[in-house]
C-alpha cells in the first residue's frame, strides 16, 4: 500500500472535493474503481444503471449513490444469482441477496436486486439503459448478458 498511498490519497480527496461520501474501510481499488465510474456516470445518457454480477455489492453502491446525487430518478438494477458462480464451483464467491441489501441500506441508496440465473432473468428487463456493469467473472456469463441487455 505505501507505493499506491499518494495515488490513493488523491483519489480519495478528488471524490470528496466532488461531493461523494467516501467510506474509510475503501481501498486504494475502491477508490479507483469508484473514481472511474465516476467519470463514466457524467457521460452517460438518461436511462436505467444495470449492474449484471453484484457480488458483495460496492459497484453497485457507488452507481445508486451517483444516480441518486444527479437527481434525475434513474432506476438501478443488480443482477445476481446471490448463491456464487452458476455453472463451476457452485457457491463459490456466496454473497447472499439480504447482505447486499444490508449494504445498500447502510450507504443510503436504493437499487432493485433481482436474483436469478442471468438466463432466467435479463429476458425480463424491458428498459433502456443507459449503463451496464459486468461483473460477471465468467466468459459464458458475459456472453449470456451481452446477448440478452447489449440491445437495449
């Protein structure tokens, strides 16, 4: 950590200067990966924010915190079988649904979980988004999700 401590410093200042809560437990990754979605989130159009892969759910935070500091009512959605990867090592990677929720509760934002296989669930999503997250760790996942939401 200490190479990374000024990058992570700076990080952390260049999001608090914008305004966004900067939770201490973050890590010099949190930081950047928060950071970057940040910049992605200024460009994107009106639409819904789709996040296909929550695991323990921190993108997921910092997407609904920026859709909720931008105040134009987008809807968020996280993806997720919340019982670990679906094809290998079932239960591996476990985060269950009631945890990302809890997640969600504790940092004041709001986003639909919706649990399920993604070959179950994504043909369900009738949106316009305006930004997907994959997170997905698998390559048959990702191909399920760009197949079923890259049109949308």
């Amino acid at each position: 950590m200490s190479k990374f401590k000024p990058i992570y410093e700076f990080i952390k200042r260049a999001l608090q200067k914008r305004g966004i809560y900067y939770h201490p437990w973050y890590r010099y990754a949190d930081a950047a990966r928060h950071l970057f979605l940040y910049n992605c989130f200024r460009k994107i159009p009106d639409g819904d924010i789709v996040e296909c892969g929550v695991g323990h759910g921190r993108s997921l935070v910092s997407l609904a915190t920026f859709a909720r500091y931008e105040g134009k009512n987008r809807n968020v959605y996280g993806y997720d079988t919340f019982t670990g990867f679906p094809y290998e090592n079932i239960g591996y990677f476990a985060v269950p649904k009631g945890r990302v929720r809890d997640t969600l509760r504790y940092h004041g934002v709001r986003a639909e979980l919706v649990e399920g296989s993604f070959e179950n669930t994504l043909s369900r999503y009738n949106g316009n988004i305006a930004l997907l997250h994959i997170d997905c760790d698998l390559g048959k996942s990702y191909q399920i999700v760009l197949d079923a939401l890259y049109p949308k």
